[in-house]
C-alpha cells in the first residue's frame, strides 16, 4: 500500500530553518524544495533532484513559500496546456490568491496578477481577444519584416564593427528585437536606448521597474489613441480594426504583452545562439560546413537554451491527476519548458542532434501557444546569419566559464558577451525599405506557421494587336547569345522584384 501523493497546499507544518551553508538550506515547509534563495542558484539542477525523488511532476515552493506544482516531464506539461477542461491560466482561481496567501506585494505579482488579455482568459473571451491577436498577426508582411531584420542588424553592427570589439548581449542581441517590435507594432519614433532599457529594467524586477513599466505604458497608450484617431498598415492599426472591436485597454494591455513576450524570448534566445556559436567547435563546424542551417541552429537552441525556461501559473479548474500526483482544485502549476525539454524520456541523449525536430516547449503550447513564434524564429534567423556574414573571424573575448547568467524563475538572461574581431568598415544600409500594403486580415483564429499566398488573379488578354510569336531557334539565327541574354534578363527581373517584395 503506498500513501496518498501529498499536495503542496499541504505545506502548511512549519520546520526550524537550517543554518546558512547546510545542505538542506534550500528546503522550506513541509520539507518542500525551494525554487528561490540559497540553494536554488541552479535552477536546472534543482529540477533534476525534484526528478529523481518525485518523477514527472514535482511539489516545490514560490517566493514566500508559496506551493505550487512543478511540471517536469514532457508529456505531462504537454497534457497540461492542451486539456482546458482540467486546467487553465486564469490567476483568480488559485486557491493561494483567494485565500490570501499571496500577499499584493508579492515578489512575483507581475507574473501572477491578472489582467485583461488573452493568456487569462477563457472560452468565449478567449477566443474574442486570442482571435484579434491572432488576426492582426496574419496580416505582417513576412517577407517585408525580414528586410527589416537585416537592415535593422546591418546598422547595429556597423555601430562597433570598426572598434574590432562589442558585447553582443548590450550591444546587440537586447536592440535588434526592440527594433523589429517597434517596427511592427507601428511606433518605430518610440524605438531609442531609452525603451530598450525599460524594457530590461522591468524584467528584472528592480527597484524602478514600476517606473520602467509605466514609461514603455504610456508610449503603447499615445500610440492606442494615435491609430484610433488615423488607421495605418501595421498591427496595432488591425487590432484596433478586428471585428472584436478590443477597447483601448485591451489594445494597451495587448500591445504591452506582445511588445516585452517578444522583446525577452527573442534577446535571450539570439544571445544564447551567438553563446553556442561561439563556445562550441563542432556547432560552428557544422554551420560553416553547410551541415547545418542558422534555423536549424536555432531550433537546436530552442531544445537545450529555452528563452523562457518555465511559465506561471496554470490552474487546476477540479480535482484531477497528473504524473501520478493528486492535484486538487485551486492548486497551481509551473509549466517546466527547460525541464521538460531535459526529459530523459524524450531525450535520454542530451548530446544527440535534434535537426528538424520542433516538438520542444519553448513556446508552449495548446489554446496559449506563443502566436508570434515565427516572428521570433525570423529575428533569430535574419539576425544571427546577418551578423555572422558580417564578422566571419567573430571569436570569444574571455574563458567560456567566465559567463556569467541573470536567472529567475522564469528565465535565465545572459549578461554579457564579449566578443573580437578584425575592424571591419561600415556598410551602406539601403534606405528604409517599403513593406507592401497587407492583405486583409483573418477574423478565424490563425495558425502559426501558415503562410498567406498573395491571390493572382488571371490578367484578361490585351485588346492590341498581338505580336508574331518567335520561335527560340530564330531567335539565335544571326544573334549569337541572344536568347542567353533573355533568359539572364527574366532571372534578374523576378530577382530584382522579389528584392523589392513585388
């Protein structure tokens, strides 16, 4: 007979806290594991000891000793985020907020708190507000925007590349994405060392990141009312315009969300490539060998170096069960993307290539899975390669184990990277390029991945005289080369319009 699994809201019993620098300094009530404070600077490998006693789905503590469930195994977080009847992200129903034991100031409030989007809500609401996120999504000129990844790459290295040294984390990998976002959202004025910086600051949780978060508020509101006043041909103009007709604090509040998600997975995950380009022979081997492509690279990073290494919180909406653990109703998950990615089911070699596999967690999944995910693949992709052919001879600048990492529950950021290079001269940026008018967007809910085909209607015949077909051998009798001429022109032209995305 073995004995009920125990629940984290059991946790309640308290213990006499161990002495600073005993092994056991990391546990808290009830002899839980604590994700936070001494003890728990390797997040990674607290996971993999939470593995080992609990199996796939783990009783931990938050901040402040508050229990949660961590979800450790691949499937089981995979079950999690795509059965809504058994869970959700709705913060209101954890039983920890409803009875109090999460205090408004809690360290982690502004993952926790709810708030007026699409991640918290459900059914209807959530798929009015999901559906407008979604729509104005599919409307990005993909084509357009990588243009724009390149430009925006080729002035950010031209900003050290004569100086033969930079930090890619300062210098480049927290700008490119600002500028991109700036770029889509319809504000590129606002995009400036001061919105980047905000953007960090609130991510860290500092004294100043209130402030930090209202300056980056204010300029999402300015730019609510400028598109609602005069429409343009970007997304906050189609998400104001969805048919779910958001109100000004939804379009805020979205905005807010799509801007900092995108800002922080992209920054960390083309600072983690750039990392194991830099530090790993044989990856670097295989990218200059052709054995392996820069989005094959970064779908390798996506499994070992997730951007966001854990999501918080689900909610368990009734009793169920989950790897093997009884999880009440009102209890709360941590979805596991770096553990899970880990999975020794799904990976028992961590060493092995994972090319061409997408299956990884480092966008979630189901009813919340990230929906500008590709935009985040072409930064990546457009950004690293851009660099790279820049500064082929870009090598590490200190030991690989001087790196150091910022971590908290929900990532880990590299600080810096430092990098050296032979000073190259700046390049001439082509001037801003055009992104074509976008086509109408879609009201039904968008997949990731899907690729809009621009309609070609058929042209009606030309009402002039035709002309006199000419056979290809004529057309070499008494001009040598001169279909040749023809064929390079035709392959010049479609290169040339798909250059300016006609």
């Amino acid at each position: 007979m073995t004995p009920d699994p125990f629940s984290p809201t059991d946790t309640d019993e308290p213990l006499t806290a161990p002495p600073p620098g005993c092994p056991a300094h990391g546990i808290g009530p009830g002899g839980l594991r604590r994700l936070y404070g001494p003890g728990a600077e390797d997040l990674g490998a607290v996971y993999e000891e939470l593995r080992a006693q609990y199996g796939t789905v783990a009783p931990a503590l938050l901040h402040e000793d508050v229990p949660i469930w961590v979800v450790l195994g691949h499937s089981e977080n995979l079950h999690m985020v795509r059965t809504s009847s058994q869970f959700c992200r709705d913060p209101r129903q954890w039983s920890a907020l409803q009875d109090g034991t999460i205090k408004p100031d809690h360290p982690l409030m502004p993952h926790i708190a709810w708030q007026p989007i699409c991640c918290h809500a459900e059914g209807d609401e959530h798929l009015r507000l999901r559906g407008a996120v979604t729509g104005a999504m599919s409307t990005i000129d993909h084509r357009g925007i990588r243009r724009y990844i390149n430009r925006a790459t080729q002035q950010l290295v031209n900003k050290f590349c004569g100086e033969g040294r930079a930090d890619l984390v300062s210098q480049f990998a927290e700008y490119l994405p600002m500028a991109v976002m700036c770029e889509i959202l319809g504000m590129p004025e606002e995009y400036n060392d001061q919105i980047v910086q905000a953007a960090r600051d609130m991510l860290k949780g500092t004294e100043t990141a209130i402030a930090s978060n209202a300056y980056i508020m204010d300029a999402l509101v300015r730019l609510t009312a400028r598109r609602r006043a005069a429409p343009l041909d970007d997304f906050t103009s189609h998400l104001i315009n969805h048919p779910a007709r958001l109100t000004d604090d939804e379009i805020s509040q979205h905005l807010r969300v799509v801007l900092i998600a995108a800002y922080e997975t992209t920054a960390n995950l083309l600072a983690n490539v750039l990392r194991v380009v830099l530090t790993d022979p044989r990856f670097r081997a295989q990218l200059n060998g052709g054995q392996m492509t820069v989005p094959e690279a970064v779908e390798q990073t996506l499994w070992d170096e997730p951007p966001f290494t854990t999501i918080l919180p689900y909610i368990a909406k009734r009793d169920t069960e989950l790897g093997g653990q009884h999880i009440r109703k009102g209890d709360a998950l941590l979805l596991g993307i770096a553990p899970g990615n880990v999975d020794p089911r799904v990976r028992p070699d961590l060493n092995a290539n994972m090319q061409g596999n997408r299956s990884h967690l480092a966008f979630g999944g189901g009813a919340h899975e990230c929906p500008g995910q590709d935009i985040g693949r072409a930064i990546a992709d457009v950004g690293v390669d851009a660099l790279l052919t820049r500064l082929p001879d870009v090598e590490l600048a200190c030991d690989e184990d001087e790196l150091r990492w910022r971590a908290s529950i929900v990532s880990r950021h590299l600080v810096e990277l430092p990098v050296y290079f032979a000073p190259k001269p700046q390049q001439d940026v082509m001037e801003r390029p055009s992104i074509n008018p976008v086509p109408s967007q879609r009201t039904q809910d968008w997949q990731v991945g899907t690729v809009q085909q621009p309609q070609c209607p058929v042209q009606p015949p030309a009402t002039a005289e035709p002309v006199a077909e000419q056979p290809l051998a004529a057309a070499s009798v008494g001009a040598p080369g001169a279909a040749e001429q023809v064929g390079r022109a035709g392959v010049f032209q479609r290169l040339l319009r798909w250059w300016r995305g006609d």
